[in-house]
C-alpha cells in the first residue's frame, strides 16, 4: 500500500505519517531520512524528527539521492521523508543543476514499494503561496509538482494534513 501525506510546514504530516505506519502493526520500520544538515537549522529539524521517532522501532537509512538504487528488507513497512528534498537534492547536486529529476524520482518510489509492504511518503504543499518564480526555483516547484501528482496516481490514499487534521483526497481513514 502507498499512503502520500501533504501538508504545508507545520501541520503536523509528520507525526500523522509515523502514526501511519504504526498502524500497520508489527513490522520492520524502516526511516529514509532524506535532509542533508546543511545548517543549524536543518540540524535542528533532524534532531526534532529524531526524538519525535524515538522508541517507535524505527530504522533510519539516510538517503539523500538515488532511491532506484535503494535495496531493503522485503516486507517491511517505511517512511519516506521527504520528498520536497529529495527533489532538492536531486536536482541541486553538486556535479550541477539537474533540472528533470521527476521520472527518475518516481522509478525510484517503484523500486521502494516492489520491496516494501507498505510505503507512506511525505511531501510538502508549497504551491499555495502565490508567489511567481523564476528560474530554477520554478523548475523545482514544477517537478516537485509532477512527482507529487505521480505519487498521488500511484497511491491507494492521499490526506493533507491541515492544522494537525488529516483531510482524505483519495482512500480513505480505513484504506
């Protein structure tokens, strides 16, 4: 089962996505971390993520580019987060700009879920700003919209999570 989790910063996708997987019973719980600590910032991000995950059972593998080469345990339930810098990491590497990561991306999220029992996937709602662009921002606004729209294709159940509450797009509180 795939299970796409949207949300703006702080709506609370996250601990809504862990509970997800918890949901799905025992298992092996595996965490693709895929935040590079670039600052204090997104050292602070990790260490919150990290504690909020705490004694959950979770197995983090850091991953920050390259899922089509991923192999894991068969079986076993994961959480991707997130996918807003995947596409980043992807796309702003340091051999270059890579501008169309979205295909690449998506065969990626395939190979995850031909392994895994279950996948839950966290993105970020940033279409919503209403801010024009220009350049290579807009080119990743534009990916990271058709790699959202491809993983809503492929998913048994989509929610955006608002103000901590989940609002079911396809699927449903039961899928």
């Amino acid at each position: 089962m795939l299970v796409v989790v949207t949300g703006g910063s702080g709506s609370g996708k996250s601990a809504f996505a862990e509970e997800t997987v918890l949901s799905f019973g025992e298992a092996r719980r595996l965490y693709i971390a895929t935040m590079q600590a670039f600052d204090e910032e997104s050292h602070r991000r990790i260490r919150r993520h990290r504690c909020m995950r705490a004694g959950k059972g979770f197995e983090t593998v850091e991953r920050y580019t390259g899922l089509n080469e991923l192999v894991l345990p068969k079986g076993s339930v994961v959480l991707l987060e997130c996918m807003s810098n995947l596409v980043a990491n992807e796309m702003f590497r340091e051999d270059g700009f890579h501008p169309e990561v979205a295909g690449e991306i998506t065969d990626g999220v395939k190979n995850i879920l031909s392994q895994a029992e279950h996948l839950v996937i966290v993105t970020n709602e940033i279409f919503s700003d209403g801010i024009l662009y220009e350049g290579e921002s807009e080119k990743y606004k534009e990916q990271l919209g058709q790699i959202n729209c491809n993983l809503a294709e492929m998913a048994d159940s989509v929610v955006e999570v608002v103000y901590g509450i989940p609002v079911w797009h396809k699927g449903g509180e039961k899928a």
